[in-house]
C-alpha cells in the first residue's frame, strides 16, 4: 500500500514538472521570438539606415571628446579620393588635411564641441585631395550624443558629405550673375561713351556744314571741307570699332589666315600716321629683316597695328613713336610699339584693355581701340601686353603664332 502511493506521489511530481518544463519552454519559446523579431526589426533598421546614408552619401562618425580622436564608422560619400583616416586619430592631425583658409575655422569648431562650449556645429570646407594639389569640398554637421553626470560632452556624433557640384553650381551662378552685372555696366558705358563719342563728330559735320554754303574764301571753304572729312573719318572709325568687335566676339568674323610681309603693313601704318604727329615728334621702324614673311590675318594684323600706333600718337607729344619686331621664337613673333609719351601708372596698366577704360579723360577716343586688339589678339591665339613708366613712355606689345 505504501509502494503504491510513493509511486503515485513521484508519478504527480513528474506529471506536475512536465507541465512546469513545458510552460518554461513555451514562455522561452516565447521570448526567442520576440527577441528574434527585435533583431529582424534591428537589421532591417540597420539597411534602411545604411541606404539612407548610400542614398545621401553621408560618411558617419565620433568624436571622443575627453581624448579629442575621431573615427570613421561608415563612408558612403561621392567620390573615390576621400581620406578616411585611422580609427582614433587625434583631431589635430587632422589639420593640413582641411585648405588653408579653412583649417583654423574648422579646427576651432571641432575643439569648441569637444569642450562643450558648443552644442551643435555645421561647417563648410574645403579639404586637399590625397596625393594631388586639387582641392574638394565637404560639408559636416555634428552634435553631442553623450555626456558625462555633470553635463561634459563625452561622444559627439556626426556626418559628413561632399559638395564638389553644388560648389561647382554656386560658382556658375556666381559668375553668371557677374557677367550680367558686366553686361549691365558695359551697356551703361556703352551708351554714355557712344553719345557722347559719336555726337562730338557729328555737331562739328552739322555745324560746318550749316556755315559752308555762306563761306567765300576759297582756302577758308576748303579748310572747313577739311574738318568736316576728318570728322567724318573719326565717326566712321567709332562705328566700325563697334562693329569688329560686336562681329568677332559673335563669332561671324572667321580667321582669313594667309601668307604676307609685316614689313609692308608696319611701313603702311608708319605711313599711315605720318601727317598726324605732333611738331616735333618723329616715327620710326625697327624691322630686323628685309622681308619677314608670316601666315597670320592680314586684316586683323593690320588693325591691331593701326590701333596701337594712333595710341601712342595721341600721348605723344615729343620724342619719337617707334614700330618694330623682333625675330620670331618657337614659331611666334613678338611686334611692338614704343612711345616716349607720358607713360601709364601701374594701376592703369591692369585696366587700359577694358572696354570704354580711358586713362586720360581729355584725350579724344571712345575707349575701344585697347580692347579691340586684345579681342583680335585672342582671336589668333595670341598674347597682348603693355609695359610702362610714367614719365618715359609705353610699350605696347602683341605676340602671335606665325
């Protein structure tokens, strides 16, 4: 009888066990799935943030900032020259990496987040390409993520991305909105030189021409007739200033490249000016050969010369306006013309080819002919330049593939 209820005792113990390992597992069972549901839901929060960073090519990282160290956790940025530097390197080796006019500012936003006098930091910057001397730039924001029981930073977090294109964009608007204030300026120049350029001419053509009819004297008649044709010339000159220019910088003005002798178009403007000196200045020819033949555009060769010569005639009081070359080098030829005129301040030398740009507001001129030769020059791939003391004179120089 006692056997029989022992067994039953250890009959209801194991009975009563069973359903207490069973209810165990089931609740283990339970919380395997709920702990796998949290990391199903953990990796697909971790993919969505890595695309999120793929798809804004961010670069994620920490600072330590008791240490000062950063570390990189993920790169995701544009570009396959960025410096991902080793894990814990202190920040201020971080230094020559950023451009130069940018390293104190970011070094300072860095060092004030660490220490807590700020909280949050956004920078613009630029950084030196490993291994180049190109600059890209890079945009990153940081903030704090921990602190320490009194309020010390002790890791910040941040990110970063780079901005080569909309730098690139910036400076297109940039420099698109220069040029139109440039345009603004030069029409606004344009109109006030032209009007007052084009009817200094034409008052003296009106009024001559007004008085012609009532002039007897034969050789008074004639020297009226004569201002009214010089004045027709410089009319003329104004307006086909204009139209080379508008015709070349559009482009329907083509290159007519031929085979000539600079010789004949520098004693043809040397010519030219001859009678338009001032008493007692002279014009003179430095060609170093007999013949110098050379493949360029006789026309656009000719003007530039025309518009360097009647330059230094009109600041040329005494002395001597000297036309000359020197033998080509590497296939170019250097052509030049000196003055013993006033000269041209430094200042001024950087700005005499600018359109409209006169240097001596009393001197008759539209201010175009300077630029017109540094127009044409480029146009055949050449360079222009001046050199200049006031007080001694100028030398205005071009040089051309021949």
């Amino acid at each position: 009888m006692l056997s029989t209820v022992l067994i039953w005792m250890v009959l209801g113990l194991l009975l009563v066990g069973g359903l207490v390992a069973i209810y165990a597992q089931r609740n283990t069972g339970k919380n395997l799935e709920l702990e796998l549901e949290q990391l199903d839901k953990v990796r697909q929060h971790h993919i969505e943030y890595e695309l999120v960073l793929k798809a804004m090519h961010l670069s994620t990282w920490h600072l330590n900032a008791k240490e000062k160290t950063i570390t990189f956790d993920n790169d995701f940025r544009s570009g396959s020259d960025n410096y991902v530097p080793e894990s814990g390197l202190p920040i201020a080796d971080l230094a020559p990496l950023f451009g130069d006019a940018d390293t104190e500012r970011v070094m300072k936003a860095l060092n004030d987040i660490c220490e807590g006098n700020i909280d949050e930091a956004h920078y613009i910057y630029s950084v030196k390409i490993p291994r180049t001397s190109k600059l890209c730039w890079e945009e990153s924001y940081a903030t704090v993520a921990e602190r320490d029981v009194d309020g010390r930073p002790l890791t910040i977090v941040g990110t970063t991305t780079r901005i080569d294109e909309r730098k690139n964009l910036e400076e297109a608007l940039v420099a698109a909105r220069n040029k139109a204030e440039e345009s603004d300026r030069l029409k606004s120049a344009f109109i006030a030189n032209m009007s007052h350029e084009i009817r200094t001419p034409l008052n003296a053509i009106i009024g001559f021409t007004s008085v012609l009819p009532d002039i007897d004297g034969k050789e008074e008649r004639q020297e009226l007739i004569n201002l009214i044709q010089e004045n027709n010339q410089k009319l003329l000159r104004i307006i086909n200033d204009v139209m080379n220019i508008s015709k070349i910088e559009a482009g329907k003005e083509p290159l007519a490249m031929s085979v000539f002798d600079l010789n004949i178009i520098l004693q043809g403007t040397a010519d030219q000016f001859t009678s338009r000196l001032a008493n007692g200045v002279e014009i003179k020819l430095q060609m170093p050969e007999a013949v110098m033949n050379i493949n360029s555009d006789l026309k656009r060769v000719q003007e530039i010369m025309t518009h360097l010569v009647n330059n230094a005639v009109k600041f040329t009081e005494h002395g001597t306006v000297t036309i000359g070359y020197n033998l080509p080098e590497n296939k170019r030829i250097h052509v030049w013309v000196a003055d013993t005129g006033k000269g041209i301040a430094a200042d001024d030398q950087q700005k005499v080819f600018e359109r409209f740009y006169k240097v001596d507001e009393f001197i008759p001129g539209a201010g175009l002919g300077l630029s017109i030769c540094e127009t044409m020059v480029n146009s055949l791939k050449g360079e222009i330049g001046v050199d200049s003391q006031l007080g001694k004179g100028s030398t205005f120089w071009f040089d051309i593939p021949v």
